[in-house]
C-alpha cells in the first residue's frame, strides 16, 4: 500500500469521527483483517495468507438514521461500503477488493421491535439473530420457520440480503416468501420504508429490490416478517435408503405435485449420505421427510409420504427407524462453537469442512446436472484424485423443480493462498457450467457474491439490463460492495 494511500485512510478515519461515535469505530489490525474476508476464503483466512486490502473501519451504527449518515459520508467520499449482518457469508459477498473501504455492521441494531401473534409478524432491527427471535417465539408457542444451518449465529439483515433458505422451506418458504416489510437506507442517504401489508397490486413488489441485493444497492436496517403457529408435539420423520439419487427425487416430486408440504424432504447421494449416515446407510441414497404442523395436516402428509414410496417401491431398499434422523437433524445447525472448533482446525491440522455450491433446476432438469456434474469431475478436474468426497443432495423443493446441493471435501496439497485457484474455483466453474447449459440457476440460496459473478450476466441473459439499470439508478457512485453481484475486472487479482 502506498503512503498516499495511508495517509488518505488516516484522513478519513479522522473524517469518519465527526460522522459516528469513536467508540462504535474499530480500527485494530485483527479485526479489519477479520472483515477483510468471509467464509468464502476460511482456509486463507485461518492460515493469514490473506491477500485482500483491509477496510479503513468497521462501524456499529444503532438506528437507520445513523446508517443514513455513513452511507453519505461515503457517498461523499467515494468511499466502498460492505454492509454485514451475522457474518455467515460463503461467496465472498464480504470480501474486500478496494482499499478505501467502511464495513457498517448492522449488529448492534439488535432490538426486537414488536411481535404481534394475532397479525402473525414479528418486526426486528437488523441485527435482530434469528436464533433470539426464535427463541421468543416459541415460549408462546410460534415459530419463523425459518431454520437454515448458520440459524444460532445469522441475523436478519444477512439472511434477507442474501435471500436466504431454511431447512424448513418446503413447508414455510424461504425467506422472500416470508417478508412483509422492511426498512431501508440508500447510499443517497434516503430511507425507505416498505409498509406492512398481506398483500397489495401497487405495482411491481418493491421489496424484491432489496431482499437478496447482497449489500450491493443499499443497507437494510428492519425487517417484518410472518410467524406461525409451532406444534413441536406433531413432529413425524420418515426415511427410506433408495437406489440413486434420481428414484428419490421422484418420490419427492411425487409428495410435492400432489399438493403435500412436508417441512423437509430430501434426498442425499451415496457419498454425502455418507458422512451424514455412515452408521445405517448401507453405501445407498437417504431419502428424508419431516411433517409438522396440525396434527390432521401431519398425519395426510404422512399418508401421502407412504404412497409415494410404495409406487417406487422396486427401487426402495428399506425403510429407516425415524429416531436416527431426529437424532442427526437435532444436530446440524452450526453454532458458533462449531465455527471456532473448524477454525482451530484449519489452523493446526490443514483441513477444513469442505464447500459447497447450490443450484436449481426443474425436476426433469435435475438429475442430469447432477450426473454431468459428477462425471465432469471425476474425469477433468486434475486434482480429483485429492477429493475425499463428492456428492450432493436435494433440501428444498417447489411445484416444478427443486435444488441440488453439491458438496464436496478434499485434501489441500497446496499452499494455503493457491487453494480456491486448485480446488474450490475448478469445481464451482464445472458446477456452473453444467447448470447455466441446462438453463438452471447457479445460485438457489447463498447468493451470487463475488466469486459467482463471471457468471451474473449469464445466469440473467437479456434480463441482466434490469440488473444493470437497478445498481445505476440507486447505487450511481458506485460505492456499494464492490464486486458482488454485479461483474468486476478484479475478480481476476482476487480469484485465489
């Protein structure tokens, strides 16, 4: 970094004072290096082999009118701005690229506003953890429904920006599906405000510019949204081992087109079934459901379940005892202990959990990503033979199509800054490749950020201009998280 360059940071450390209290200001070393970069580069980050520039700041503001002010000052000062919320991202969305950088981080926006049951919402400032929220609902008897794996340390901020997913989303939606309203702030400083209603025809649905903008068009600072009933005592899991991976998505097409709603249903392949189920899963796919809800309502779906498995039933190996997967599923969320115990992981024994790369498709589409995925893999990448394990599974299905989770873990023989650039950037790129060729989506929940947006203009096609015309109509100086979403030259420094 050029002294110029220092000498205009310590300026604007000095500018940002007058702007937002200097004890809500953190400018150590450890933690800027810490901001610097999400879980996109964990093994980088872990082994401090990071190459990206560390922001000026982080800042905590505490209302909207606060974050108002940031966003001027840096609209101002042609400042890069990398909102964060909760700190889970896995795209890079937080990652770094200018050197004049401010992260606003939403955290101590951390006040549940109002829970209103008879209107069934729940209003929360943005730094609200979702893991909190839940809590409260369920000492009266409700639930978001919302429950992706990172739900004891996410908050609501990140999850709409991103336009997260939860285990749950058959039955409840994702979260698009559950925001009523929300609050705002553009980088002009101007607030919106998007009021509370069931529903309305006032024109195209505003709230689809900010749910999923990923910090890359403004902040959000509050959030509304729908709570449901919790019925913790109707809760029914079922599981088959099935043939291959295509037999089960047909039996969760089959659930699904015939109007059924279990909360989960899914369908893991041999090798991730694997370092799920190697107790029971007897080198087959695990097929999952979990019903909840009225318990009239959970006993149809049960119902519904079983002959969906029975007209399959020459490719269902057996039926599993339901307590083995309400064991594992009572597991699977990540805690911030897990995330440290990963980290410590990384640091003292070169290894990590592995990545992951989620897309969609319809059901017809699915299944053939999924086998030219796995084959372009075993056959090209020139560093297969350090795979320990490739698979994937389907979690959340719709009417016509549902998603594919690929997952896959390996050894690292390489140097900590060359292992997105051998491992985890090949993959993703024959992952992307053979979903764009099928004309499904590259990116069904964690976002596009900054390593998936070689391929934005690609994903939209002719539909990217609104894109286009959206980051120039709120976002026209261009300080808003640089690099995500929207395609950059620097991808290219930045892709280790």
């Amino acid at each position: 970094m050029t002294q110029e360059i220092l000498q205009k940071k310590e300026h604007l450390l000095d500018a940002l004072r007058q702007v937002i209290a200097s004890e809500r200001i953190n400018a150590e070393e450890e933690a800027l290096y810490d901001a610097s970069a999400d879980r996109y580069k964990k093994y980088a980050k872990a082994k401090k082999a990071l190459d990206t520039p560390l922001p000026i700041a982080i800042v905590y503001p505490i209302n909207a009118q606060e974050v108002q002010a940031l966003l001027m000052f840096c609209n101002e000062h042609f400042i890069n701005v990398i909102p964060r919320s909760g700190k889970t991202s896995t795209e890079g969305g937080l990652e770094n690229w200018k050197d004049l950088t401010i992260v606003i981080d939403c955290s101590k926006m951390n006040q549940i506003i109002k829970i209103d049951p008879y209107n069934m919402q729940a209003t929360v400032q943005a730094g609200v953890p979702l893991q909190i929220l839940e809590d409260e609902l369920r000492k009266i008897g409700y639930t978001t429904g919302h429950s992706p794996q990172s739900k004891p340390v996410a908050q609501y901020g990140g999850l709409l920006a991103t336009r997260s997913i939860g285990q749950f989303s058959t039955l409840y939606g994702a979260i698009e599906d559950m925001v009523v309203g929300l609050e705002c702030v553009f980088p002009t400083g101007h607030i919106s405000k998007i009021k509370n209603v069931s529903r309305r025809a006032g024109g195209p649905d505003i709230r689809h510019i900010v749910i999923g903008n990923e910090g890359a068009l403004c902040v959000i600072t509050e959030v509304t949204i729908k709570i449901f009933k919790y019925y913790p005592s109707n809760h029914v899991f079922q599981s088959y081992l099935v043939k291959d991976i295509e037999t089960g998505i047909k039996i969760l097409r089959e659930v699904i087109v015939n109007g059924f709603r279990p909360s989960v249903a899914r369908v893991y392949s041999e090798e991730d079934a694997r370092q799920h189920f190697a107790h029971f899963y007897k080198e087959k796919c695990v097929l999952i459901f979990m019903s909840e809800g009225p318990k009239s309502i959970v006993e149809a779906t049960s119902i519904a379940i079983e002959e969906a498995v029975e007209q399959f039933k020459d490719d269902v190996i057996e039926e599993v005892e339901p307590i083995l997967i309400e064991k594992w599923f009572n597991q699977l969320n990540w805690t911030q202990e897990n995330l440290d115990a990963e980290f410590e992981r990384m640091v003292k024994l070169s290894e990590h959990d592995g990545f992951t790369t989620e897309i969609s498709g319809d059901w017809e589409t699915i299944p053939k990503i999924y086998n030219n995925v796995i084959q372009r893999i075993r056959t090209e990448f020139p560093h297969a033979k350090d795979l320990t394990m490739l698979g994937g599974h389907s979690s959340h299905s719709y009417l016509n199509g549902t998603n594919m989770y690929f997952v896959y873990n390996y050894n690292i023989n390489c140097e900590p800054d060359e292992e997105m650039i051998t491992y985890h950037h090949p993959l993703q790129t024959i992952i992307v490749e053979e979903t764009l060729k099928l004309e499904g989506s590259m990116c069904h929940h964690h976002g596009i950020g900054k390593y998936r947006s070689e391929w934005t203009k690609e994903e939209h096609g002719s539909a990217y201009y609104m894109l286009e015309q959206l980051k120039a109509a709120f976002d026209p100086n261009g300080i808003m998280n640089h690099g995500t979403i929207f395609p950059q030259k620097e991808i290219n420094k930045f892709i280790k």
